[in-house]
C-alpha cells in the first residue's frame, strides 16, 4: 500500500459520506465528490453541538474521469452502488484502494477488480439531517479494518477523526451491526414507529426474538466462534436510539428504496449454500423489497 496521502473519489455525499470527507481533509486528505451532472463543487454545513463547519468539495462527473482512481470511499445507499460502480470500471485497478462506508454487507461484491484492496468499516456515530446541513449527533466509535495491516498514514487520520480505530478482523462486529440492522430497521419500518418503541411492544419484541434466534442460528453455522445471543445487543441499540428514525424507516417515509437487499438479503445469500431458511428475514425481504 502507498505510503503517500491518496486522493479520495467520493461516492454519496449523504451524512456519513460528508462526515468522513470531513475528516479525511483535516488529515490533509484530498477529496472530490464523484456526482452527476456539472456542478463545480458541493457545500455543506456540518453542524458538531454548538459549533458547525463548512465542508467544500470539489465535484466531478464520473464519466469524465480520465485517470484511474487512487482511493474511493463509497457511501451511497447500497441500492445505488451498482449503478454508481458502472461508470468507474475503467478507472478501477488492483492498486486502487476502497473504503466501504455502507450500511449492510456485500453491496460491493463482483463489483471491483481482481486484487483490489478493500477497507470494511463498522461505525457508531450517527448524523442526522438532509444536505445542505448535517448535524453530527454522536461521534462514537468507528471501525476500519478487513486486512492485516492499516495503510501507513492511518495513525494520522485517527488524529482528526475522532474513535477511530483498525480492527484487522472486522468480520464479528459486521455481523453484530448487521443482525442490529436486520432486526430493528424492518421492524420499524414496516410499522413505522422509532427504534424504542421495539422494546416495548409485545409483538414487535417477539418478532425481534424470532429474528435474533433465526441469524444466530445461520452465523453459529458458518463461524462456531460466534458468541449468540443477539437479542440483548439489538434491545441495547433500539433503548439507545429510542427517540430515532432508522434510516430504512427514513427511506420508506421518503418513498425511497430501502437497504432490506443487502441487511436481511445479504443474511438469505449466507444461508442459502448451507440449506437454511430464515423465514423470517425472508419474508421481511418479501415486504420491503
Ligand atoms: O444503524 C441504524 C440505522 O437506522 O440504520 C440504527 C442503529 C438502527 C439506528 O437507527
């Protein structure tokens, strides 16, 4: 890996794309959104408490690149990542370095050449509001990791961006936010309610059971190592996040796709070659697909 500052492509310029281009340019990072259309450059207010800050990106279309891609960061909503990849084929190459900054696993999956190293992430900081301003609400922990080795300036980055940290095996905490997403964001979808209200509610809690028990099952089978018992993690999120909109009910609300594919789908894909069902997640894919 180079051992130089790379130059950031960004794609998805939503809250946890605008905040980690934030901090990558405190680092003395570069960073251009890659987006659509002709604007010059994007603007944004980050608001941190009782101080904000204006992030300014330069903007270019992805068809107009005509060099490949040193770093890219993909933050889009994972729907759109296959379409946002398309135009970028040309530029990606095997010394091409991807952060996946995504809710759900395997948005990227076929998507990136050969020898291509990619950097999962696991955040818990939390930012809500629509562009131009995004209030950051939690700056809690963020994990980079999925290699042996962080690229050489990331102990400098973790100067500028707060709890952040490099796990090398990354693959538990993925599972652990991934089955938090599988239960709590299609529940309160469907039912359009905020996270809390899973806690409470007798049928909602027992659902929330059923769905603990079926992924826990699934990920028991491909790693024995797998602790279990996920209900009281999720049940911990959705008391912590109580007041919240999550973000597939946020989607919904909106009349946007939601990330059911690749949260509850990407738990199908994982069961399937073993010769598991998981009805439960099954049908949610079903209904909010
Ligand atoms: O990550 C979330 C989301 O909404 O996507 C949770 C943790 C459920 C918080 O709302």
């Amino acid at each position: 890996m180079k051992d130089t500052l790379p130059h950031w492509y960004l794609i998805g310029t939503g809250n946890i794309g605008v905040l980690s281009a934030h901090y990558l340019q405190q680092a003395g990072h570069s960073v251009t959104a890659l987006r659509p259309g002709d604007h010059a450059i994007l603007q944004r207010e980050l608001v941190f408490g009782e101080q904000s800050c204006r992030l300014t990106l330069p903007v270019m279309d992805a068809n107009r690149l005509v060099r490949p891609l040193d770093a890219l960061l993909v933050a889009c909503k994972t729907p759109f990542t296959r379409d946002a990849l398309l135009p970028l084929q040309p530029w990606l190459h095997q010394d091409t370095l991807v952060v996946r900054l995504q809710n759900g696993m395997g948005a990227l999956d076929g998507l990136l050449p050969d020898g291509c190293t990619l950097i999962e992430t696991v955040t818990t900081s939390a930012v809500k509001g629509r562009p131009p301003r995004h209030q950051v609400v939690a700056e809690n922990d963020t994990w980079w990791g999925g290699l042996p080795q962080p690229p050489d300036w990331f102990p400098a980055l973790q100067q500028h961006w707060p709890d952040l940290h490099w796990q090398a095996d990354l693959r538990h905490r993925q599972w652990q936010k991934l089955v938090v997403n599988a239960v709590i964001n299609p529940l309160t979808a469907l039912h359009d309610v905020d996270n809390g209200v899973l806690v409470n509610d007798t049928a909602l809690l027992a659902q929330a059971g059923a769905l603990c028990r079926e992924a826990d099952a699934l990920l028991s089978r491909l790693d024995p190592h797998w602790p279990g018992d996920s209900l009281p993690n999720v049940l911990a999120v959705a008391r912590t996040t109580a007041g919240n909109t999550s973000s597939m009910r946020a989607d919904r609300q909106r009349g946007n796709r939601t990330e059911i594919d690749a949260i509850n789908g990407y738990l199908l894909r994982l069961a399937e070659p073993l010769g598991m069902d998981l009805p439960h997640h099954r049908q949610l894919v079903r209904t909010l697909s």
